[in-house]
C-alpha cells in the first residue's frame, strides 16, 4: 500500500469517528429529558443532585428575622404558586404529590404519616423552624441530601421570606415572627452637631425647638413629645423602609397588603376607603394622634390585640420618634406637635 492509499485510509476513518462523536452529541441535545424546574415530585435519590442555588452557609446580607417583619405577604403567596402542582395548602385540601403545607411552620418536618417522605428528609427529625424552611428553600438538596423533591430551591432571601412569611399565615394558629435585634447604636453626636442637626430640622432655634418639646409633651407617654419633636424625619425615612414592602407613602398610594399612609397623623384610625381592616383595628375608636402612634407602633399586638399586622413593633424609642416624626412630614398640612394631642 503506498502512502497516498494510506492517508486516504486514515482520513476516511478519522471523518468516520468524528461523524460518530458529532451523532451523539446531536442526539443529547435533540433528546435530552426536559425536566421540570419547579417539581416537587418523589423523583429519586440522584435526579438533580447538582441543582443547588449556592451555599447556603454564608451569612445573609440582611437577617432573617428583618425579611420576615417586612415580608410582602402578596409576593409571598404569588411565590406558592411555584408549589401549587404539587402542594395543597387548605386546610381541608387532600395533599398533592407532595404534602399538604396548611400549618406547616413550627410543625414536625415529616408530619403526615399517611406520606411516604424519602428517608433523607424523614431521618432529620426536628420542626419546620423559619431558620429550617429559609434553609430549605434556599437548596432542598444541600439542606436534606438524598431528598427525591426536584424543586431547586429560591435563591433570592427577600423571596424566600415573603414566602415562608405567607405560609406561616396559612394556620389555625399563626406562629409570632422571630424578634429583630436591634442594630447597635450610632456614635454619639457632638453637642455641636445635635445643634446643628435640630436647627436643620426645624427651621428654627434650638430654644425654639426646646420650648415645642416641652409644650409637645402634655398630654403624651413620657418624653414621647419630647422625643418626636427633636428627632430626625430623615432618620425615620430610614426606619419606614422596614414598613415599604406592605405600605405605600405618597398621597394617593394604592392600598397594598397594609393601607396608605399619607396623611395618618390626625387621621381617625381604620378610616382608609377601599381598605379591609381586621376587626380588632375596626373596633378602634379615635384618631391616629401622636400618643396612640406611639403605643401602636411600639407594639402593635399588644396595643390592638388582633390585628393583622405582621410586623413587632419599633422597641427602640429613638427610631420610634424619628418615624413618627417622618409619618408626620407626609401630609399638606402637618399636625402639630405644641398642645398635644
């Protein structure tokens, strides 16, 4: 065989095993299974054992106890709709391919005995804790490795809150939202920069200021007067970023799953049109004055038992006053803070 025959042997097979290795791959891509991304289907032990979403172990930006006291309870539940093939979440409801969530939160994790769970997520033990489904959803997988769930977990915090936040919701007995540490306190300011602070404020002197404090305070919860008239409506713009996921500020907002809050101070309590309040604010009589936003925004279930409100109040009460002092600014026609109400 001389060399030309030779090379037009080798090439002749070389064509053939790339043909060979081209068919296959074309065949992966025509054929492969489409799977579903969101499937809480029992699929096997090993079917989607890379789908992850990340570790889960690093420390979220933002704690898991502020998502839940801001969850968007609207978001939360458009989030179920991603479980909605295969969990019910009526109480009443007959479970799905998965288990029926209805009371889940705070419930043992393998529950009803009647389903047949994947010894993964069954030899765990323990209750579905907030910490427990946030680490869940983030990666079933990483969190109970071996589950047959298919469903790839939310990556985003806020998304996973609003949702477990909506679930907790979906019980005969609703569990308390963990309590937010407070941040720890700023530096102190400078006798000069409190001056100068209070003069930007207020527009005026800062024995002007003093003397509105003074008068404010008659009539009100200890220092509260006091407190709201020096503090800083910047500072509680800052504070209502918590309130923003369940609240719109500008006149003429939409009702969101909390009512409008332009123009609440002076305004009488429950008096939104167009907004469902729960029967305990409904049975409130008066007005949002300054006393009663001060007891309210402290504690809103102890003040209102039964209110739908989510969130646990503002324990801090300079962040308290600078709120109400920021709630005070939203409106044409500011209410006093001198002869108090």
């Amino acid at each position: 065989m001389d060399s030309l025959e030779f090379n037009k042997l080798a090439g002749g097979l070389l064509v053939g095993l790339l043909l060979a290795v081209g068919i296959g791959k074309l065949g992966d891509v025509l054929y492969a299974p489409d799977l579903p991304a969101h499937a809480a289907v029992e699929a096997g032990a090993d079917a989607h054992a890379d789908a992850g979403v990340g570790d889960h172990g690093e420390e979220p930006a933002v704690p898991l106890a502020s998502l839940l006291a801001a969850a968007d309870l609207a978001d939360g539940e458009s989030h179920f709709r991603k479980c909605k093939s295969c969990h019910a979440i009526a109480a009443d409801d007959a479970r799905g391919t998965g288990p029926n969530l209805y009371g889940i939160v705070g419930d043992a994790q393998a529950r009803d005995a009647t389903f047949s769970y994947s010894g993964a997520l069954s030899d765990l033990g323990g209750a579905w804790t907030f910490e427990a489904l946030d680490a869940f959803l983030a990666n079933p997988k990483e969190y109970a490795r071996g589950t047959k769930m298919t469903f790839r977990g939310l990556s985003d915090a806020e998304d996973r809150a609003n949702l477990i936040a909506w679930i907790n919701t979906r019980s005969d007995a609703p569990l308390d939202l963990p309590a937010v540490e407070e941040p720890a306190a700023e530096d102190a300011m400078t006798e000069e920069e409190l001056e100068a602070r209070d003069a930007a404020i207020h527009g005026d002197t800062v024995d002007e200021t003093i003397a509105a404090a003074e008068a404010a305070a008659d009539g009100m919860a200890a220092g509260a007067g006091a407190m709201i008239a020096v503090a800083s409506a910047e500072a509680g713009e800052t504070v209502a970023r918590k309130c923003k996921s369940c609240h719109t500020f500008e006149a003429g907002g939409a009702n969101r799953v909390g009512p409008n809050l332009w123009d609440t101070v002076d305004r009488d309590i429950a008096s939104i049109e167009g907004y469902r309040y729960s029967d305990a604010m409904e049975s409130q009589e008066g007005a949002w004055i300054y006393d009663r936003l001060w007891s309210y925004l402290m504690d809103p279930r102890a003040d209102v038992p039964g209110t739908k409100m989510g969130f646990r109040g503002v324990g801090d009460e300079e962040d308290l006053a600078a709120l109400i002092a920021y709630l005070r600014t939203l409106s044409n026609d500011p209410a006093p803070l001198a002869g108090t109400r």
